[in-house]
C-alpha cells in the first residue's frame, strides 16, 4: 500500500511540472499574442506578425479518412484495449499530420505560409469507429494497409478502432503568428507586390496556427494557462506532501 502511495506521489508531481511548465508556456503565447498587432498582408513588413483571413491552397491534400479537400491534416487511429486489471480505455497506436504550403489571404492580398514546425492548433473535424460488422471504409482501409496497421482480430473479427482526423480545408479561416522572411520562391526583384516576396515561417519565437480569431483565441489561452499553472502547482505540492509523508519528513 505504501509502495502505491509514493508511486502515484511521485507520478503526481512528475504530470504537475508537465501541466506547470505548459501553462507557462501558454501563459507566455497568450501575452505574445495580446503585444503583437495583427498586421493586414498587404502592409506586412520583414519580422514577427500576425495575420487573420482565408486559407487558400498552394496544393491540395486528401485527408485520410474522411477525404476532405485540405492544405493540411493530422490524423490519430485508436484502438480499444485493456489499460488495467479490470479496465479498458482507447489507446493510440499510429498518429502522425502532413501539411504544405498555403495562402492566407486577407482583404488587402495573400502571403504565403510554411507551416513546417508550427503549433497548429485546431480541433478534430471527423471521427468513425469500426468493430465486429462494422468495417472501415475502402479509404480508410487503404490508408491502415499504406500504415501497416490491421483493423482485424483473432479469426478475421474487426476489432473495435476509432479514426479521427483534424484538417485546414480551403476558406478556413484561420489566425497566424510567426516570422516573415524571404519568400524562396520568388526571384529577388521580381516580386509583384510587396507580400508576394514574403513567406511566413518558423524563425525566432512562437510559430503559432489556429483556426479561431484572435478574440477566442485568447480566451481560450487564458482559461489553459492558469488552469495548468494552478492545477500543475497544486498537484506538484500534493505529491511532495505524500513523498515528504512516506519518508517521514513531516
């Protein structure tokens, strides 16, 4: 029983420095996000910006599952599985995104975006389940076989998966922050507008995409920076409490 109690003490204070550090970090996107002005795109300038409008696609991509028309996706496959003695859970056994190049564009012009190496924040747009006379679709199938991953168990019966998905589909609109730096698909001089020869990419500070205005946004950053910062602080001191308990320091 003791053994028990200084495991889950110490588990407790290892997931409170996680959920402290996170908040801290939200905490610190959510001042960048209110400091920084959003700049229209016809007037943006080489540095730091942000920027609100349209997604317009570079080239399209097929999500996996649901086959929507996006610039990019990411995609999880969950699989019901014994997680204890007595208790079953979902479990992720493949997840992973693709993503590419895209417009933003706004009332006043377009930039393009990299978004290789941002956060990109958006909620999931599909999900499906499959199990015993319930099979995925032809796509989805395809896709699990490219994956190496099977949705039948023991005797050819479908076991019980979940898929889901999170897209940016053309028109989404969507908010962005990071650095604007040379477009490298432009030749130098040959640009027809001044956004034309600007890409914006991951550089110096947050490389930030979302598919909320910057008003929810913020809104949203708030309520998960001091949840995480108070929960992670209280679970932090919860568990030294117990630890100093069990070797008799208090």
């Amino acid at each position: 029983m003791a053994d028990n109690i200084l495991f889950y003490a110490i588990s407790g204070v290892a997931f409170g420095c996680i959920l402290f550090f996170k908040g801290f970090k939200w905490y610190m996107l959510k001042k960048t996000v209110e400091d920084t002005p959003t700049s229209k795109i016809r007037s943006l300038a080489m540095g730091f910006v942000e920027v609100f409008g349209k997604v317009v696609p570079y080239k399209i991509l097929i999500s996996p599952f649901s086959g929507a028309k996006c610039v990019y996706f990411r995609y999880w496959i969950d699989e019901w599985r014994k997680t204890g003695k007595n208790s079953y859970g979902w479990v992720t056994v493949k997840q992973g995104s693709e993503d590419n190049l895209f417009y933003i564009k706004d009332d006043t012009g377009k930039v393009l975006i990299n978004p290789k190496g941002a956060e990109i924040d958006i909620p999931i747009d599909f999900t499906r389940e499959s199990g015993m006379g319930n099979d995925p679709s032809d796509l989805m199938k395809k896709f699990l076989k490219s994956q190496g991953v099977g949705f039948e168990g023991l005797f050819g019966i479908n076991k019980k998966m979940r898929y889901r998905e999170a897209y940016l589909a053309p028109n989404d609109s969507v908010y962005v922050m990071g650095f604007a730096g040379d477009n490298p698909f432009v030749e130098d001089g040959s640009a027809s507008s001044n956004e034309a020869d600007i890409m914006i990419q991951n550089g110096k500070g947050f490389f930030y995409i979302s598919d909320q205005p910057e008003k929810k946004l913020l809104s949203a950053l708030r309520w998960k920076s001091y949840g995480s910062i108070v929960g992670g602080g209280a679970l932090i001191l919860f568990g030294l409490f117990f630890i100093f308990l069990e070797f008799g320091i208090l």
